[in-house]
C-alpha cells in the first residue's frame, strides 16, 4: 500500500511538471500548486514509511513552498471579499 501512495505522488507531480511544460502558465496557477502540494504529501508520506532521510527533507520543502504559496493566495482572496 505504501508503494501505491509513493506512485500516486509521483503521478500528480509529473502530471503537473508536464502541464507546466505544456503551457508554461500552468505553472502559476492554483492548481498547478495544488498538484504539487498533494503529490509532495503522498511522497512525503512514503520517504517516512521508508525512513528516507533525504528524500523526507526534500519532500517536506516541496510540500511546505506550495502550501505556503496557496495560502497567500486564498488570503489575498478573502481581502479582496
């Protein structure tokens, strides 16, 4: 199950990688960001079932800068109300 978890990151991540390079746009936009945070999570999730040291601080920094993107970007929208 954990290796399925692994997969579906590495899915979501290259989806949004291959958007991006399809249009370049994509890349800034929520959903590229939404992509990106919920592929980081599945393989955050897996680098610490597979006590990866590396790889877990790696994935922690890739989780961590679209979450914080998306959040200024729904903090933005919430002032704009």
């Amino acid at each position: 199950m954990h290796s399925v978890i692994g997969i579906l990151g590495s899915a979501l991540c290259i989806i949004a990688l291959a958007l991006t390079l399809r249009d370049g746009k994509f890349g800034e936009s929520n959903s590229y960001k939404l992509l990106n945070f919920c592929g980081g999570l599945c393989l955050l999730y897996y680098a610490i079932v597979t006590h990866s040291l590396p790889f877990i601080i790696l994935e922690s920094i890739w989780v961590a800068l679209p979450l914080i993107s998306l959040i200024k970007n729904f903090s933005k929208l919430g002032e704009k109300s």
